[in-house]
C-alpha cells in the first residue's frame, strides 16, 4: 500500500482562514499531499486515524543552533519529537561552511554553550568541506530526520575572507578585495538556496579556545559600510538579514530596521533578535514593539522582531552564563573561567565586590538578566539545605550581602551549586499582545545551544496549550487556526520555504496531536543524553502522548512516543529546503 489516507482528523491547514473542520488527507506514494476532504475513499491505502485529534503541519523552528549536532546526530529528536519539521541553520553569524575545524568550532562553542571537548573532535574528524555547496553535499548523505534550512554566518564569511587573526581585531577593515570575496561566496550561497545572511552585534558572544579567548566573534568587529555590499546583495536578491543588536546599548538595533526600510528602495526582509517581555527591563518591550511598528508603517520596512512564546527560564552551574557577559565585573570571571585560581583571587578582593554590587544594582541600566538575587533559586548543591532557596534568603540567614553569599557559594562549590531564574515573559496577561503582534515571528528557541541552559524544543505546544487554556476560560488570545498559523504557514512565506501548509501539491510534513493530552505540555524541564555527544546530559522537553504522529514527506518518522527504526541513522525523511524566490 503506496499510499496513506490520515482519517477522520480536524484539519488545520495552516492558514487562518480555514476554518478547522474534521476531514481526510490522502497521500502520494511520494510524500505529498493529494487531496483534503471528508470521507476519501481509502481502498488499498494505509489507514491512519486521527479521530478525536488535530492535524496540522509540522512547526518550523527558524532560530536554532544544530550546526555540529546535525553532524554527528541528523534527526534532530529533540525538536522532532515536539513536531517540529523544519529548522533553521546558521543563526548568530556562526555557520560552519567556510572554516576548517579548530576556527569553527571556537566561534561556536562558548557563545553557544556547546561542549568544545565534543564539538571539536567532531569537527576534526568529519569536516572535509570548505564551501556552501560543500556543506550541502555532505549533508544530503546524512540520514536526515527532519528539514533544514540555513543563513550564511557573517562570522564564518569574515574569518574565512580576512583570516581569523584579522577577523577578530578592532584595527581591521576588510580589504576591497576581501569584500569581493565574502560578496562572492554570499552570491554563491544564495544561488544554492541559502535563506541571507546571519550578523552579530552583542558583545557577550565571544571565541572559544586558547589563541582567540575572549575576542568577541568576528562579525562584531565589521563595520556597517563593510557589509553594506552584502547588504545590498540581500536586498536584491530577496535574501533575508537576521541580526542580533548590542544588547548593552542597543543602538545597533536602529541599524537593523534602517537596513530593512524600503523608503525609494526595495525592502529588505529583517528579522532581529528578540521581543520579549524582560523583568529586568520592562520599558524594551513597548519600545521594541514601537520601534518595529513605526518602521513597518512608516518607512515600508519588512521587519520582524523574533518572540520566544514562553516563559523564558535558564538555568545556570554557578557563573557559567553568557548573563554575566553584559556587565564588566561579570565579564571577568567569565574571562577567568579557565583559570579558578585567579578567578576566586579576583572574587575574594574587596574592590572586586564593591563593583560587582554597583554594577548587579544598577536599576536603570539597560540588562537582560534582571540581576535580582531574590528570584534565582537554587536547584542543585554539595550542602542540601540551600536547596530551594533563594540567594537573598540564604544571605538574610547568614547576616550577609547578597553578592557576597552568591560569590562566597561561588568560590565554595563553583559548578556544583546549580541555579534557575525566569528573565522574561513571565507576565501570562502580556501574552495576548505577544502572540498577536504582526511585527514579530514567533521564533528562537535556540535549539541546539546551551545545552545545560535552556530548554525550549517544544515552545510551539506551549503556546498552543496556552491558547487552547484561554479559549477553554472564555478569554481567547485568539483563534486556534490562527495559532498554528503563526507557527507554521505565516513563517514558510516570510522565509520563503515550501513547507508549513495543507494543501494538495505541498509535501506532508505533518503533525497529529492529541489534545485531550495537552495538559502534559509543562515548562518544567528534565535531561536527557545526546547518544551521539558521547552521551552528553542535556535539558529537554517531554510531554508524554500529546504528539500522537509526525511526518516528514508522508513518512512517519515518531508515533506512540517513540522513533522509528533506523531514524536519523540508516533512513533519509529530511531535505534541504532551499529559499523560494
């Protein structure tokens, strides 16, 4: 039986304005959908029932960060398994086309918090290629379990242009004959279906390893005249620029929707970012969502902000966190990381303290971690009495400061005491205004990345839960249809990626939940080994029985909660997905 007919389920297309109806979806023998109605006669075609279930395609995550771990472990199981389909490479402007493998996997390893003791040894055996269409070559031999597509890294394109010494100084601009190149391998990138470009302006990301440590990556020390010929390709082209603004200043953000504004010109599509409710900073909000709107409306831009739809929850093993980047005396230790003498030498110093104090009370300053002690629990530690408390309380039991009982745990059990705190959108009555906004994507998880940091793999099944509890209480946040919507569809036309929708012709890439199982959908996080990581422990995601089905090209790749045999091993589902123009 070559063909399959997905029986009796309601039927979300993808676009919001099809009403969600039970119907029947027939598919080709080739993976694609053909034909959507009630009762398809379903002679000599493999039955899948889906009454009482709802049938939409499968949710495209377009911020992750799997460009090793789709090396060594091509079925990407823990966005797969939430019914994710498709996702996007090359985010950050850290890729891993034009690099050789020490280069590459210094730009990616602290930034991202990928393990470098993994991720390199990977790179070293596998990477044989040094060119986008390269990449693609030896990714169409990987057992893919799910689609990809993927940005160029500026970082990758600069250091491979101007050498990593030049890449990573303040002193250097890229020569013209250095801009010729990175024009000519962006061009060609573009040509094999490459989404744009990905750029970085946050000096919190910085390199890896013992020659470059600390240097921010490469794409931080350009210039916006010297991508201005990039930029103009993109433009063009009908690329996209995704961007990441200093998030210290802020001011590069104007950059970025000035690049995007179509005033006597072409609009360039933009997407930056993030758009987020944070506790530490309340009025970034409103002002990012003005900012976009105005320039959207005013200056005819196609600018979209990127929106995590959920509580955004990290957790951290004592000063490891990219958090402490952002201000001067939490650069230090990260700075000292590999050196703990010298770093609690540096922590116990009086002069240290009193400017690590002035800088985590600054109210006013700009901060994505909020800095606030009394809301940072405690998860994991050698002594068991501390465990669950916060760090402003275990200070009121010792008569001390707050920074100074945060540092003294520090200095004491470094990596074995292990803290959470939620630095955004934790506000449920801000989520209205979140997920309606036409200004942003609702998008980065960063999956892939801080391994033992985050956990968002399944963010498309809280946000449908969320909203599903709110037309459940009479409040809807807004329809259902238009909820997948947003996570399917509405984002495979802005990218330009023919997935993310129901309909005869498109290929089914599907997901079947179970909705009387959505209550299993929780924030809470668990771990899990990465088998192919030398069974790295990672954050993850479970929500038991709500993804019944997922399907890639009509073939089902996860069902009753498990894998298929051979996925992401011996069996291709997966495909490049290049950019439509």
């Amino acid at each position: 039986m070559d063909k399959r007919v997905i029986k009796n389920g309601k039927v979300f297309t993808g676009d919001f304005k099809d009403h969600a109806i039970i119907q029947d979806i027939l598919l080709s023998s080739s993976g694609d959908i053909l034909e959507i109605r009630p009762d398809i006669e379903s002679t000599d075609s493999e039955i899948i029932d889906a009454s009482g279930k709802w049938v939409m395609p499968g949710f495209i995550d377009t911020h992750t960060h799997y460009d090793a771990e789709v090396i060594a472990s091509p079925g990407l199981k823990e966005s797969a398994r939430h019914g994710v389909t498709s996702i996007v490479l090359g985010s950050c402007s850290v890729s891993a086309l034009y690099n050789n493998a020490l280069d590459t996997s210094d730009s990616f390893t602290r930034v991202e918090a990928i393990p470098r003791e993994v991720m390199l040894p990977l790179l070293e055996k596998e990477k044989s290629w040094n060119t986008s269409k390269g990449w693609l070559e030896f990714l169409e031999q990987k057992p893919l379990g799910i689609n990809i597509a993927s940005f160029v890294g500026h970082s990758d394109l600069r250091m491979k242009a101007m050498g990593i010494k030049r890449s990573l100084s303040n002193e250097e601009q890229a020569t013209s004959e250095e801009k010729k190149m990175m024009s000519a391998l962006l061009s060609d990138a573009l040509d094999e279906g490459f989404l744009g470009l990905s750029t970085m302006d946050n000096p919190w990301d910085k390199m890896d390893g013992d020659k470059y440590w600390s240097h921010k990556t490469p794409s931080f020390y350009s210039s916006w005249n010297e991508r201005a010929p990039l930029i103009k390709m993109l433009r063009e082209r009908g690329a996209i620029l995704q961007g990441a603004p200093n998030l210290v200043t802020r001011v590069s953000a104007f950059n970025y929707a000035m690049a995007s504004a179509g005033i006597f010109r072409k609009p360039l599509k933009t997407t930056m970012i993030a758009m987020m409710d944070l506790i530490g900073d309340r009025y970034i909000y409103p002002l990012v969502a003005t900012l976009s709107s105005v320039f959207n409306n005013g200056f005819n831009a196609d600018f979209r902000m990127q929106s995590p739809p959920v509580p955004f929850t990290v957790y951290y093993d004592g000063v490891d966190s990219v958090m402490f980047e952002e201000f001067p005396s939490g650069e230090a230790l990260r700075h000292l990381a590999k050196n703990l003498d010298q770093r609690n030498n540096l922590i116990q110093s009086k002069e240290f303290r009193k400017q690590f104090k002035n800088e985590i009370k600054k109210k006013f300053a700009p901060k994505v971690w909020h800095r606030d002690l009394s809301i940072a629990y405690i998860l994991k530690c050698p002594d068991k009495q501390l465990i669950g408390k916060n760090f402003y309380q275990i200070a009121e039991e010792r008569h001390e400061h707050p920074v100074d009982t945060f540092l003294d745990l520090v200095v004491e059990y470094d990596k074995k005491i292990s803290w959470t705190t939620t630095i955004a959108n934790d506000r449920i009555e801000k989520y209205k205004k979140l997920y309606n906004s036409s200004n942003n994507i609702i998008s980065f998880s960063d999956a892939g990345a801080h391994l033992n940091n985050m956990a968002f793999y399944n963010y498309p099944l809280q946000m449908i839960r969320r909203v599903q509890e709110s037309i459940d209480n009479g409040k809807p946040i807004m329809s259902m249809e238009k909820c997948i919507w947003r996570l399917t569809k509405e984002q495979t036309d802005w990218f330009g990626l023919h997935t993310g929708y129901l309909s005869p012709g498109m290929p089914a890439d599907i997901c079947i939940l179970d909705p009387l199982y959505l209550s299993s959908v929780v924030d809470e996080i668990t771990t899990a080994p990465i088998e192919e990581f030398n069974g790295f422990i990672r954050l993850v995601n479970r929500n038991p029985k709500t993804v019944s089905y997922v399907m890639v090209q009509g073939k089902t790749i996860f069902y009753d909660d498990e894998f298929v045999d051979g996925y992401g091993k011996t069996k291709k589902f997966g495909r490049f997905l290049k950019k439509m123009n």
